[in-house]
C-alpha cells in the first residue's frame, strides 16, 4: 500500500487541466493521488496512480472505487475531488438530447455515483468531498444553459450531502473556478464554431456571444488548482472556495434582482443588439 505523509486524494479528470494541475500540486506537497482518467495509457509517476474510470457509467466508478480501496486499506481517503465535467453548449431548442443527457450523465450524476462508491473509503480516512461547480450554476449565461444546469444541480446535491453527511463530520466543499486556460474550453469553441455554421435561426445571437466571449480574458490554472489544495488540506474547509478569472464579477451579478441579472447578463454578451438585428429580419 503507498504511504503518503499528507493521505490519498482520489481525483477524477485528472488527465488535463484543472485535474491535473491540482493532482500535481498535490503530489509536490506530500499526498498519494489517485488520478482518475478515461484512458488506460497513462502513465504511473511517483506519487500519483493512474485509475481508469468513466463517470458516467456506474459499474466503471465502482470498479475504480475497488481499485483505490485495495491500495489504500484503512487508511481511507483524505478526500475524493469530483473535477471530470463536459461542456456542452448551444441553443436549448437545438441542443441534441443525447448531448442533454450527457451533460448530466457527467457533470451530475457523475459526481454521485462517485461519492456513493467511495464515501466509505472516505468515511474510512475521515476524509471530506470536494465537487467543482462553475459560475454558471449561479448565474445562466446564454447558449450554456446545459452546462449550468448540471452544475446547479451538483451545487444542490453538495448542499444536501453536507447535511447528510454532518453525523460523521464529512465536509463537503465546493470549488467554484473562473475561466481557465484549459482543454474543455478549447474544446467549447471549436464545438461553438461548428454550432454556429449549422444553426442559421440563432447565428445573430451565436456571432454576438462569440464576440463577446473573445473580448474576456481566461486566467492561469494554477489558482483553482491552488483553491482546491486548501479544500483538501484545511481543518476545517470552508463550504465555498472560489478562485480564477471573472469568478468574483458573477458572484455580484448573481446578487442582483432577476430583471437587472437578466439586463446585464444581455448587455454583456451583445444580445441587445442581436435582438434588433433579429428583429429588423
């Protein structure tokens, strides 16, 4: 069984981004990772052993959850991060349901066939949950609508398990990040340009959001990989972390009234101006 002087963190979509960014951190100040990925290719490392999982599918996750516990006894899990998520983005009206399904299939349920599987190993190591949600579960932004949904409902199920969990003094945190220099999103705009060429009914809107979203800069990983560092190591966690670029704006525009949310958020994203051009067809 490894030995970690700082315990064994169980992290999913640990291949790239803000998974791997944190699962090094964490390696480099003394913890046994557990890196969660979809791929068999990867390769261990001191420290760090890979774990191949699929989060959206149940038996893989309690596999996975087989796998961790032999390596790690009775010593538990200090935490489980629950990173992995998709974006999928686009008209509501347009978006495919499989797409629909898999957004939740990952981002929700995902994070809860994790927790069921390994909130015993957890238990174990008197360990605590981390769930990364997005700023978009508090405040909708137009054509992400799938993408917050599924992040509102995993904020509501952490919220829940908080309680649930409070017998056995089991925190559960959520991690909100801003927006990083990631794959996901390299990903988003190529899947964005692609919706747009297909979806000529909303392609005003689309080119307004594009625009819009070019003009905001992305920040560096390393400070939610930061965020989510102190939500594994504190005593006593804080419920809410929030770190990365923009993160603080919508934390004030979620605080507004409905009807000046809703202005602001239009205003920003250059759908004022789309909508007269719409209209003017």
């Amino acid at each position: 069984m490894p030995e970690s002087g700082q315990g064994n963190v169980f992290i999913t979509g640990a291949s790239a981004g803000i998974g791997a960014a944190t699962a090094d951190l964490l390696v480099r100040r003394g913890y046994t990772v557990y890196a969660g990925v979809h791929t068999t290719a990867a390769t261990p490392r001191p420290g760090l052993r890979p774990i191949p999982i699929d989060v959206a599918d149940p038996e893989s996750v309690s596999a996975a959850a087989e796998l961790v516990a032999a390596e790690v006894g009775d010593a538990g899990l200090r935490a489980i991060v629950n990173n992995a998520g998709i974006i999928v983005q686009g008209p509501l009206e347009l978006v495919a349901p499989a797409e629909l399904q898999r957004q939740f299939a990952v981002n929700t349920l995902g994070p809860a066939y994790v927790c069921r599987s390994f909130l015993p190993l957890v238990r174990t190591g008197h360990g605590r949950i981390v769930n990364i949600s997005a700023p978009t579960a508090r405040v909708p932004v137009p054509f992400l609508g799938p993408i917050g949904a599924s992040k509102a409902a995993l904020v509501s199920l952490s919220d829940a398990l908080r309680s649930e969990l409070a017998a056995w003094h089991i925190p559960v945190v959520l991690v909100e990040p801003g927006g990083t220099r990631t794959e996901i999103f390299t990903k988003a705009e190529q899947v964005a340009a692609r919706t747009m060429d297909r979806t000529p009914l909303y392609q005003a809107q689309l080119a307004a959001v594009a625009k819009a979203a070019a003009r905001q800069s992305l920040g560096p990983i390393d400070p939610v990989a930061a965020a989510v560092a102190r939500a594994v190591a504190a005593r006593n966690p804080k419920r809410r972390y929030a770190a990365g670029a923009g993160v603080r704006l919508f934390g004030i525009i979620a605080a507004l009234p409905d009807p000046l949310r809703d202005r602001v958020v239009a205003t920003a994203f250059g759908l004022t101006g789309a909508a007269r051009k719409a209209d003017a067809r």
